[in-house]
C-alpha cells in the first residue's frame, strides 16, 4: 500500500490551505452574512536524508506522508424563533478539517499493538527459519566432509593399487580397487587381467574428479551464505462516534524481517540442530499438554529461534515497517436547535514506511497468534486433551 504525495524531495515539508466557512440568513429582521478563516496543514511529507554510496546492502529509510484526501464542508441551519418573529435564521457552512488536528492524529492504541505484534512475529519467524536452513546447511557440510573423506580413501586405494601393479602384484591391486577374483575376464591370460586392472580403474578415478569438483564448486566458492525472510501483514477498522461526529479508523501493515548469514562455526550448527545448546526447548515439549499454551502464544517457536544463530555471523540484515492508515468522519449533530442539511465528508491517509538496517541478530520476540480463539482452535484442543487423557490413563492401568 502506498499513499501519494505532493512532493518526493529529502527533508520535512507541509502545505497549509486557507479554509473559509461561511454563514448567510437573517438575524434580527436583517440580512446576515459572515466569514472566518482558518489554517489547516492538508499535506505532510517526509523523507529521510539522501544517502549516497555504492548501496550494496541495505540502508536506513524513512517515508511520511500525510494527505487530506476529501474535505467536503458541512452544512447546518440555526433557527430560532420568537413570537411572531425569527431572531435568527442562519445557515453555515464549515469544513470539518477545521475540526480535527490533522498533523497530530494518531490511530487508535489497538493498532500499535497489532504493530508491535507484527514486529515480533516477523523477527522470530525470520529466525526459526534461519535455523531450518543452517540445518540444511549444517547438512551440506557433512556432505561435504564426507566427499572429502572418500576422495582421501580412494586417493589412497588408487596409489595403492598403481603401486602394486607397477611391481607386477597385479591380484594386490585389484584387490586395492574392489576387484575379486570373479571380477577378472574369462581367461587368466596376462592381457585380460590388465584389461580388468583398467575397468577397476576407471570408475575410481571417475568417482573422485566428481567429488573434487563437489568440493572446489560446490562448497568452497559458495561461502555458505544462507538467507531467511519473513512478512507478516495486519488489518484493522473501528467504526465510532464521539460528539457530533460518526468517523471511522481504517488501518493496514505489515512487518518484514530478512536476514543473511554466514556459517561461522559448523560445529555449534551441528549442536544446535540436535538441540544441546537449548535443551530448554527439548524439554518445554516434554511439558504435559505444553502445546494447550502453544495454540495462544507459540512459546515453542520462542524457545527454538533462541540459539537460531548459533554458529553464525550476520552478513547483511534488516526489518521493514509499513502501514496505511485512513480517517473518515461527517457530522452528525451540531448542538440544540441546529438542523444539519448537509453532514459533509472528511477523509484522512496517513502512510509510513521505515526501514532498520540489523547491526546484530535480534532477540526473539513473544507474539500472539490470530483468532486464537475460532472454532476449528478449540475443537482441535478439546480433541488433543482427551487424547492425551486417554493415553494418560491407559498408561497407568
């Protein structure tokens, strides 16, 4: 989501419109007509300093605007009569962004929690799944200590058996090759035998160019840099009136969190995979019905993303923040005895965006889970627990 701007320059800027609200009618038997003026800022940008450089990681960003979209005056009619005659009889017209502070009108507090969960979920999420891909990870360096094993033991095989050979043992080296005796061709002539010498050899060969190539291509040039990422979105709307006004708040965002790293110690990768750096979350899931708390609040995922970046160093890291938030209002009532002939329509839209470069691997954060209370959640639970029960006293019996 996005929200336009008058002006895409660096820095603070505002525009201000001058609005005039007008009344016209009678009073005390006399035309009436009467103006007020009133300053309203209508536009709002910022934008965060220019930064300049080659940009080959991302940079700290800020973008603000904020607009005024419709503003349509509202119109209402004083009348107050007395006897046979009218005192007054006025009808004014006003803008209802005089009304409100435009500047300084801010969401209501529930959608900085829906913010501030979001942040959290995002960091967390991005840090379970590092830890799922430096699992993988973790995997492709066994595979790749065990290549260079077996290049090491065939490397040894093969000059064992070119040894052999040279000194005419020619069964020694078949057997340094994995050749038996049924191995040889028909015929125990010296040709034949040689012949078999060099089906042994061949494979071999063949066997560590391709494992010297896993290695030098496959493993050294990439760096192990492995990369995880997470996008979470929220939504919000609040009807409501206060006064003479019936508005409403409308809100959407979302947070994004993506981090790089680099495998730094293989062997803390292998040690978080199989959960000695945080036995605490090993033994939070032997908890009894522990995952009656996880449906609320993912204490599990908490537990697990702790020791996420064991073995690892940032590379490149960052969390990015948006939301487009917009106000809408008409009048209503304007006191006793006023008529409202026209209830007028204001719409504000707030936009935001702001990206934090990570100088470090952040924290795990709690976050609530969404509609942690629907249907499908609770019958899912009530079926655990007495599955769990059951389990639990035929186990006794």
């Amino acid at each position: 989501m996005s929200c336009p701007s008058f002006t895409n320059l660096h820095g603070f800027h505002f525009v201000v419109d001058s609005k005039t609200a007008r009344s016209d009618g009678q009073l005390l038997g006399n035309p009436f007509h009467g103006e007020s003026y009133h300053d309203v800022t209508t536009d709002t940008s910022y934008r965060s300093p220019l930064v300049r450089g080659d940009h080959d990681g991302p940079t700290n960003y800020i973008r603000e605007i904020m607009s005024v979209v419709t503003d349509i005056p509202f119109v209402y009619r004083d009348v107050f009569p007395l006897g046979d005659g009218t005192i007054r009889d006025i009808v004014t017209s006003e803008y209802i962004s005089t009304k409100f502070p435009t500047s300084f009108m801010n969401p209501p507090v529930r959608v900085g929690a829906l913010r501030e969960n979001s942040y959290s979920a995002s960091i967390t999420k991005a840090l379970n799944r590092l830890r799922d891909n430096t699992a993988e990870i973790g995997a492709a360096i066994f595979e790749a200590r065990r290549t260079a094993e077996e290049l090491a033991i065939n490397a040894k095989n093969l000059l064992a058996a070119w040894n052999a050979a040279r000194r005419g043992n020619i069964a020694l080296a078949m057997r340094n090759l994995g050749l038996g005796k049924r191995d040889l061709l028909t015929g125990k002539s010296a040709a034949n035998a040689w012949l078999s010498l060099i089906y042994g050899w061949l494979p071999l060969m063949n066997d560590m160019t391709e494992g010297a190539g896993r290695l030098v291509k496959g493993y050294r040039d990439e760096g192990f840099i492995i990369m995880a990422r997470s996008t979470n979105k929220w939504l919000f709307e609040e009807p409501f009136t206060t006064g003479d006004f019936k508005s409403r708040w409308l809100a959407g965002g979302g947070t994004k969190c993506q981090l790089e790293a680099r495998i730094k110690s293989s062997f803390l990768d292998s040690l978080d995979g199989s959960g000695v750096l945080n036995p605490l979350s090993i033994a939070w899931e032997l908890v009894p019905f522990s995952f009656v708390v996880d449906w609320v609040v993912p204490i599990g995922n908490i537990l697990d993303a702790l020791t996420a970046s064991a073995g690892l160093e940032l590379a490149a890291g960052f969390t990015s923040e948006w939301y487009d938030t917009g106000f809408e209002s008409s009048v209503t009532s304007f006191g006793d005895g006023i008529k409202i002939v026209d209830g007028g329509e204001f719409k504000l839209r707030q936009y935001r965006f702001e990206r934090k470069v990570l100088d470090g691997f952040p924290l795990p954060r709690l976050y609530a889970k969404a509609n942690p209370f629907s249907t499908p959640h609770i019958l899912s639970a009530v079926s655990l627990i007495r599955t769990a029960a059951g389990n639990s006293s035929r186990r006794y019996r």
